[in-house]
C-alpha cells in the first residue's frame, strides 16, 4: 500500500476530498462528502454560479482551506458532492489555484466493485490500511477495518487496486467505526463523470 498517492486526497472544509480526471481529460474535479460543504447549494437549476461558489473551502490535505470552488453536483441523499473551479473570469486568481492543488495531484480512476473485495482507507495519520467492501445496491459495507473508521476521514477516497469505489462519509468525529456503509461512486455521480 507504500505506493497509494495521498497527495491526491486534500483537504476540504473540515474533511477531505480527491481528485479525478474529468470525462475529456481536460478538466479535474475534487468528489468530497456533501457534509464537507459549510452548507447545501439551493436546490435551483438556474442559479448563478456565486451562489454555488465556496470560498476557502479547499487546501492541501493537513492544510487550512484557502482555495475556492464551485460546486457542480451535490445529493443530500448518497452524501456526494462533485467540485470544480470557479469562474475564472471573475475570480481568476482562485480559479489558478484551485488548477495548481489538483495539478498536483495524481487523479484516481472511478471503478466499480461487483463483490467483495479488499480496500484501502487512508487514516487522519496519513497512513493507509486494510478493510474490506461490499457492493450492496447503491452503497458500499465497509468491515473489518484495521484502524479505526473516524469522523475526521469524511470525504476520503475508498480505494480498490488504486482506483476510487467509494467515499468514506462518517459523520460523528467523537466515534471510532470498524464498519461503516458508504455511497458507491458509479451508483452514485452523475453520468457524466463516472463515463471517464
């Protein structure tokens, strides 16, 4: 597990997030857990996008937030946010860093698991370790974690041979889980993400 990139995941708010490679391969989202988000957008199709933009909101994992972003997909049900730059005609500036943070990054592919398998979860130490996944409907069971499963890993990515299955999205920070369920990503992003 040494050669699993952590510094693809980031920080996000209070919790964290990671990067993927859009369906062009031109544009990088960071997929995070919706409770990640200070607040839910309105539920409104025609908002503008200041509306749906999050100032310091994102950073470098163990970092304060200090980048902006825009939130382009969230569903208060799986728990799944999809966040990407802000416009960059009116704030430049953000939009170059937000671009320099997930530059950085090596983006994990989003699969799919169809049985059990074992995963990798990154603990708030940095230091990635075993459990295992199930694939039930549009979630995932996590058991037999060998850490524990904490609140502070909402957002982290649950990675299967390298490649992103699911997002840990515990909410309580004050428990520690050897089970948890979680949204599984290609039940739960919008098509067009899962698609790259």
């Amino acid at each position: 597990m040494a050669n699993m990139p952590s510094s693809s995941v980031i920080t996000v708010g209070e919790g964290r997030g990671f990067v993927v490679e859009g369906p062009s391969q031109l544009w990088r989202y960071v997929i995070s857990a919706a409770h990640c988000l200070p607040e839910l957008p309105s539920a409104d199709g025609g908002s503008f996008q200041s509306k749906r933009t999050y100032f310091d909101l994102l950073g470098k994992l163990g970092e304060t937030p200090s980048i902006a972003c825009e939130c382009l997909f969230v569903d208060p049900v799986s728990g799944l946010t999809v966040l990407a730059p802000p416009e960059d005609e009116v704030l430049p500036d953000q939009a170059r860093a937000y671009g320099a943070l997930v530059d950085a990054a090596t983006p994990f592919p989003i699969a799919d698991i169809t049985e059990t398998a074992e995963a990798s979860l990154l603990s708030l130490d940095g230091e990635w370790f075993e459990c295992k996944a199930e694939r039930i409907g549009y979630a995932l069971w996590l058991s037999d974690a060998a850490k524990g499963i904490e609140g502070g890993m909402m957002g982290s990515p649950i990675l299967v041979n390298n490649r992103a299955v699911g997002v840990v999205s515990t909410l309580s920070t004050s428990e520690t889980y050897t089970e948890a369920k979680a949204p599984a990503l290609t039940e739960c992003l919008p098509r067009w993400l899962v698609r790259a």
